[in-house]
C-alpha cells in the first residue's frame, strides 16, 4: 500500500483566494502544515496558473488535481470545458505538474433521465481515455443525487459498471447524506478511488423563533433542514473506518474538503480539521 497524502481543495479557502490572492492562499495553507491541494473554485487565468505554480514551488504543495467539466452545469455558463478548452487544461495541468482532473457534477440538463445520462457516462469515459494519452486521469466526483435508483440500481454503480477508465473521487459527507455507508461504497470503487474527498457530517444546532414554534409547517421544515457540513473529527462519521477503507483501496489523496465553515473563518476550520486527522493518527500523511 503506498503512503497517501492529506490535501486541501481550494473551494473550502475560496473565499480566501478573492481576498488574499492565489499565491498568499497557498502561504496560509503551508503555515497550516499542508502539502498539497486540489485547485478548483478560481479562474484558471495564465496568471492565476502561474501564481499557483510559483506557489507550489517556493512552499512545496503538490498540485494533486485541477477541476474540469466536460461541459457546464447550466447552458451558456461561461467558463472552460474539455470538450472546447481540452489543449489549454492539459497544458494547465502540465504546467502545474498535475496528473489528475476532476470533474465536480453532472450537467443539470439531464438529472432524473437515466438514457441522456448513461450517454453522458460514454462521453465521460471517452475523455478519460483520452486523457490518459496525456498521462493524465479523469476522475468524477459524487454528490448525493447519483444514489437515485434506476431499475432498482443506483446511478453511480451504473456509472462504475459502464467504464473502465473513468475514476470516482467519493465524497463521504455525500454518501452519508444519500443514506449509505462510506467504507462499503469505498470499498465496492477499490483501485478506482485515487482521490477522496473528506468532510464530516453533522445536525447542526436547534434554535426557533416564538413564532415558528407556533407553526407546525415552518417547524416541520426547519427540523427537516439541520444537516450541516463539519470539520473533521466534529461530525458523526467514522472517519478512521473511513480512511482506512480509502487506504486499502487505494486512494493517494485524502482530501480535506468543506462546503460551508458557516460562522468560522475558513482557514480554522481548515486547521480543526487538520487538529482531527492528527488526533487520529495520520499526522504523518500531511
């Protein structure tokens, strides 16, 4: 079993990159004692590519992976695909000394129809052969919705079951909400899970208004809403059964990834989450 490495994806700091600028991002993530990130959240400008560069160098982060989409989410969003831009993300990613791109969902054009998304699946797995002519992987990263059922068998078991070349980077927060358990989705993806995402899952505090205690709708909704993303270790995932699995199966980048940090700071959050994996005993992958 090779050693993995603990890593950040930039979207947790990415309001952090609007302030301070890629490059004193990255110092900020070196301070905390990281080595790595996953770039994804920010324009991939020549400049911002090149700052990220002169970052990865002068404070020694790897660039584990770049984010990429085959196409937007929405129609007419702006922003570069691989299917438009593919010369440009693999120099990107040469640049960067990256050997990994991950795309972050599905188009939501074809979220419900299992036919326009099984099509999308070939396509996904056409660039990730692509890709490997350029030395370079193609992984897709899961939310909760590729748990819906299709013929009683959940799209992202389609998606596994249709490829070979295509790669799943797991978020555990997202299995967990979809009401599965993370070690045995990992370890069904054994030696296709590289990249793993990690973030805790937590019911976040309870708090009504005297009115919306007197409305039984309201209340109803408000309960039925406590879910919260959380730092490591603040959760209720068993992220040490978690990690394992990932290990064994093959994942090279524990990937430290948070939504939302709600009233806390991000680089905090971001060093809870360091603090939790440490306590854990995997001081030694950071």
């Amino acid at each position: 079993m090779s050693k993995a490495k603990i890593c950040v994806q930039l979207y947790t700091v990415a309001n952090q990159i609007d302030k301070l600028g890629v490059y004193e991002t990255m110092r900020k993530i070196y301070q905390l004692g990281f080595s790595a990130v996953e770039a994804s959240w920010m324009p991939m400008t020549p400049e911002n590519v090149l700052e990220l560069k002169r970052a990865s160098e002068d404070f020694k982060i790897e660039i584990a992976a770049v984010s990429a989409v085959l196409e937007q989410k929405v129609p007419n969003a702006p922003g570069e695909t691989l299917l438009n831009n593919f010369d440009k993300i693999v120099n990107d990613c040469k640049t960067l000394n990256s050997k990994y791109i991950r795309m972050a969902m599905i188009p939501f054009r074809i979220l419900g129809y299992k036919d326009k998304t099984m099509e999308f699946v070939k396509e996904m797995e056409k660039m990730a052969e692509r890709l490997t002519y350029e030395g370079i992987s193609f992984y897709y990263h899961n939310h909760h919705y590729e748990f819906q059922k299709y013929d009683g068998v959940y799209l992202l078991d389609l998606m596994r079951e249709n490829t070979t070349k295509l790669g799943f980077e797991l978020d555990v927060h997202w299995i967990q909400r979809a009401g599965e358990n993370p070690v045995k989705i990992i370890k069904r993806f054994k030696d296709r899970v590289d990249l793993l995402h990690l973030k805790d899952y937590r019911i976040g505090p309870i708090s009504f208004t005297g009115s919306e205690l007197e409305d039984d709708k309201r209340l109803g909704a408000k309960l039925s809403n406590l879910i919260q993303f959380a730092e490591l270790g603040e959760g209720n995932l068993d992220l040490k059964a978690i990690i394992e699995a990932g290990l064994a199966s093959g994942s090279k980048y524990l990937i430290i990834e948070q939504d939302l940090t709600y009233d806390k700071d991000s680089f905090d959050s971001l060093k809870i989450s360091a603090d939790g994996l440490r306590r854990l005993g995997y001081g030694d992958l950071f």
